[in-house]
C-alpha cells in the first residue's frame, strides 16, 4: 500500500542514528495525536489543536517526520487525557500514550523545549470546558483544494490506493461497507462524517491533505514503533520489524531474540532451522513448554506449518512456523496486554511482508551462551505456581490429591502432561479429589488397608519431595505415631518422618504396600511442631470424601511386608507429580 509505504518513513532514524534529547525516564509520557510527513502540515494541525486545547506540542520524530501530542503527563495523568478527550470527541479516536523518547526536537510552540522540564498538571476537563470548546478537531488554516480540485486529484489514485481509503475509514469507524475502491454513496457519506469529526467542511470528497491527515492516522500505529523492512541474511528471513520498540540481542538456534528497547515489554524472536516434520513438530511441543506462550489461547498444527497463541494477564504471544525444502521458518511477537489494537495492525503486517531468503540459522551459533537448566535456547521455560504429590485410586486414573495442589490454580495436571479437573474437596480435611479430561491406564492404584495398623509400626510415604526436579517419586520411612491427630480427631493419623513440601498429597503406605492414607501438609502459623512431625488423612476419611462423589476404592487385609525393591514398585506406580499453574 502506498500510504503505510510513505509513513515508515519514520525508521529512517534509527539507521541514521538520529540523537534524542528526551528524557529517559519512562514515566515521562505524552499523548500522541497525530504524525505528519510535511513539517508544513504538522505545524497547521499543532496551531489547530492549540486553539482549544491545553500543552499541545510539536515534535519531530526523525525521518522526516512530525508528531503532535499532548504532554508531559505522568503515565497515569496520562490515560485519564486520553480516556477523557476521546469520550469528548476533541482529540482523534486512534490517539495513544507515547513515551518521551519517541520524541526529537521541538518546532511547536516555538521556542519551548519541554522534553526535559518534568510531567505537568493534567489541564481541566470538565462539561463546562467542553461545552465552550470550538469544534472536535483542528482546522487548518491554509488553502486547500477547491471540491472540484479535489475531485479531479482523486481521478489520479489507484485501485488499490482508493481501497486503502476505505480500509482507513472502515478502521476509524465510519464506514461498514465492502472494501470495493468505488466511491459511491456510502462511501460518501463516510468520508463526510470523518470531514466533520475532523473540522474540515463535510464535502464528502477528500482533498489531498485529507486523504494523507485520514492515512497517518490509520497508520500511527506502525509509525509508533517503526516499523521497517529487515532483512537477515544469517537467518534467512527478511520482514516488517517494529524496530523501534525491539532490537537484536544474540543468536540462540534456532531462534534469532530481539528484547524490547523500553519496558513495554514488545519482544520478538526468528525462528529458522533445518530439519524435517519430526524437527517442525518437536519445535509446536516445545514451545508450549515456554513462558512466552501462555496456556490460554488457540493452537493449530497443520502437515507442515503451526501456528500458536497464548495470552495472560501480562501480555499477548502469537507464534508460526513453516516447513518448506527442508527449512523451517517463522517469527514469535510478544506483546503487552492491553495495546490490542497497536498489536493487531503490527502482526498484520509482519505476516504479510514475512519473506524467506536463502540460507538458515546455523545450529551451531550462539555456542558460547550460558547455559541453564531452565532454559531452552535461551528461553525460560514454563513452570507451574507449585507442585505436590497425589495417587491413583481407580482404573480412570482418579487421584487424590492435597486442596494445597489444586487452590487457584488456572490450569491442573499430572506429571506435567495430563490435564485434569478438580471433581471435589473436602477443605476440612484437607483432601482434593481430581479427574483426568482424558482418561487413564494408571500402572497401579492404591488399595487401602482395612484393619487399623499398630502403633510404632514402619511407614513409608511416597512423593515428588522436590517437587518434580528428580523426574520420579522419593521415598521416605518413618513410624506411625498415633492413630488420632494431636487433639484427638479420629479422622487423622499423627507420623514421625522428615518429609520434604512436594511430599504433601502422596500416600503413605504400610510395609507390605498397603495405603493408610494421604500425607497432609505441614501446618503453618504461630505454633512451630518439631520437623519429624507429620499427619495423614486416614483411609477411612479418605473413602468417605470419594463415596461421596460416587466413586469407590480397593481394600486389601494385611499384607507380608514387601521388599525394597516391591514397596518402591507400588509406590511408584501409584504415585503422580500433581502441578497447579497459573
């Protein structure tokens, strides 16, 4: 498109190494308006706004390319501007908060220099201010094209050039119809409307002034992160890049990081590697590991592409890759919640202009970069908020769990692969009981003891002490102190062990491999128990929370004691690493 082609423009100053004089402290923060390529117009639309509004200012912001906005604000002072004068219809619906280093010298008003004076008081904005305010929006004061003269230089656009008007409406809010390139009624209509909202006369043609006023402010959203065609000749990947919100970190197959400038928090990565299917598909399952893709959000794996999406509270993530000769290629863009818009024109573009050039990351670069267990190709991956242990119960794979394991957890699974849904809990007692969404062929399930053990008898318990670190459960031995809590509740059983915090939820078990119950966690408060001081929740407690959900368990009498190596076999089997996530 001819229009967003003009505007990036903008990224020019980063090539040329523009020098910015304004503060460096993020909290500085203007309101941007508009952005211009001609100073001429820039200076007209400045004196415009400066006709009823307060703290207007005109900036260049490199690449011969000019903003208006309103400012210093504090970051907060800011958004109530925005949120205000939009509502008021005074300033453009597109306008956004900027932050002071987007800015380079100053040409409105004349002579001020307010990028490093500090933030200033937000100006009255109250119905009587609004209500004594002249039109919605500046109205240059220069000589313009007559409606004929208008008429005549619309004849000169493309086909393609009178669709991109229409789009930049249609995105604006005025127009509803198809994007067909003819001017007809609707379309009209449309642009008189946007002649109006902006205090030009509601001709319903477009002067060549307008129409460029109507594309920089369809476009603000690219010339706010400069956006520029890269090219990586190591990585074999050229595309639109927001080179003023990113830039190249390092190497790490097969991923090229670009960290974000600011502490938006706007990141990127390239993805390029040789490979096969097999290698596309192993990259769609480990980038599900990783922070940056977040559980909720769409996945899709086609024959030899995927795309991913994740979003959180923090921030948005869309990922795709592709297989093509041998080579895989694609990008990720991390973006921060709550700049959907920004972030939708931005990605729209990216995949649009993602081109493939010849060659692919070598898997050898990046060689020299720390290595860490936690992470992959530089990339922390995911982990959940805490892990505790649980046991299967039945041939569905029904585990019994500690509430600790499952309290606010967005998402829950077992052993890190296997989704599962809380089906109960009894909070008194302290036990949860969970359901796998598919169902599972667990190796073995706990059969309860019926008869009541002896007191000083051994115990063993079962679990991920550290909470999954050592990829298989720990056993720990200890001897059964009472069969009652320390205030005689009956439906607990006291121990004497030293357990770890990722044992809560696992079984304990009798010398032949019999269950007598469900570790609890160590209590927490003011009363600080000796370390060896543990309890369960008993067998029988344990089978009346899951007759109450309609389900039932194995019992076994007295068994021989089991050898070391059964009794780690049972336990095992039985046993599951019960992760809850944020």
């Amino acid at each position: 498109m001819k229009y967003w082609i003009v505007a990036l423009a903008l990224i020019v100053s980063a090539l040329t190494g523009t020098t910015r004089v304004a503060a460096q402290n993020s909290d500085v923060v203007f309101v941007q308006l508009e952005a211009h390529p001609s100073l001429q117009t820039a200076q007209i639309r400045a004196q415009g706004y400066g006709n009823y509004l307060a703290d207007v200012n005109g900036f260049s912001l490199g690449g011969g390319w000019y903003g208006i906005a309103l400012g210093p604000y504090t970051r907060d002072d800011a958004q109530q501007v925005l949120l205000v004068y939009q509502a008021e219809r005074r300033i453009p619906g597109n306008a956004y908060i900027a932050e002071a280093r987007t800015f380079v010298n100053q040409f409105y008003p004349v002579g001020a220099n307010v990028l490093n004076q500090g933030t200033i008081a937000v100006p009255g904005t109250t119905q009587a201010a609004t209500e004594t305010a002249p039109t919605p929006a500046p109205e240059p004061q220069v000589a313009d094209e007559t409606p004929a003269e208008a008429r005549r230089s619309e004849r000169n656009l493309t086909a393609q050039e009178r669709k991109d008007l229409q789009i930049a409406m249609k995105w604006a809010g005025f127009y509803t119809a198809g994007i067909d390139g003819a001017f007809g009624p609707g379309t009209r209509g449309a642009m008189a409307a946007w002649q109006g909202a902006n205090g030009y006369e509601e001709t319903g043609i477009l002067t060549t002034l307008q129409r460029q006023v109507l594309m920089d402010q369809y476009n603000a959203p690219l010339i706010s992160v400069g956006m520029a065609l890269r090219a990586d000749g190591q990585i074999g990947i050229e595309m639109q890049m927001p080179s003023s919100a990113v830039r190249f970190l390092r190497y790490e197959p097969p991923f090229a990081h670009y960290d974000s400038i600011s502490d938006d928090g706007i990141r990127m990565l390239l993805i390029s590697q040789p490979g096969d299917r097999r290698t596309l598909y192993g990259l769609y399952d480990i980038m599900q590991t990783l922070e940056i893709v977040p559980l909720e959000g769409e996945r899709e794996r086609k024959e030899n592409s995927f795309v991913l999406e994740g979003r959180n509270a923090r921030f948005t993530s869309y990922t795709e890759a592709a297989l093509k000769n041998g080579e895989i290629k694609g990008f990720t863009l991390i973006w921060p919640t709550g700049d959907e818009e920004r972030r939708t024109r931005v990605l729209a573009l990216m995949r649009e202009s993602f081109t493939r050039l010849e060659g692919v990351l070598d898997p050898a670069a990046g060689g020299d970069n720390v290595q860490n267990i936690d992470l992959i190709s530089g990339l922390t991956v995911r982990k959940p908020r805490l892990s505790r242990s649980g046991f299967f119960v039945d041939g569905n794979g029904t585990v019994v769990t500690t509430t600790e394991a499952v309290r606010g957890c967005t998402r829950v699974t077992l052993d890190d692969s296997y989704q599962a849904e809380v089906a109960g809990t009894d909070e008194t007692l302290g036990v949860a009981v969970l359901s796998p969404v598919n169902r599972l062929a667990p190796a073995a399930v706990a059969q309860f003891r019926q008869s009541s053990p002896r007191l000083q008898s051994g115990v063993t318990v079962s679990g991920y002490s550290f909470e999954g670190k050592l990829g298989a459960p720990t056993l720990t031995f200890g001897k059964l102190e009472d069969l009652k809590g320390l205030r005689g509740e009956t439906d607990l059983t006291r121990l004497a062990l030293n357990v770890e915090t990722g044992d809560a939820g696992g079984p304990v078990l009798d010398a032949g491999g019999a269950v007598l119950g469900m570790l609890l966690p160590q209590k927490t408060g003011t009363q600080k128990l000796p370390a060896n001081v543990n309890f369960a929740a008993n067998g029988p407690a344990i089978g009346t929370v899951l007759s109450g959900l309609g389900l039932s368990t194995g019992s076994v009498d007295v068994r021989d004691s089991a050898t070391p190596d059964a009794l780690l076999r049972i336990a095992t089997d039985m046993t599951v690493l019960v992760s809850c996530w944020d």
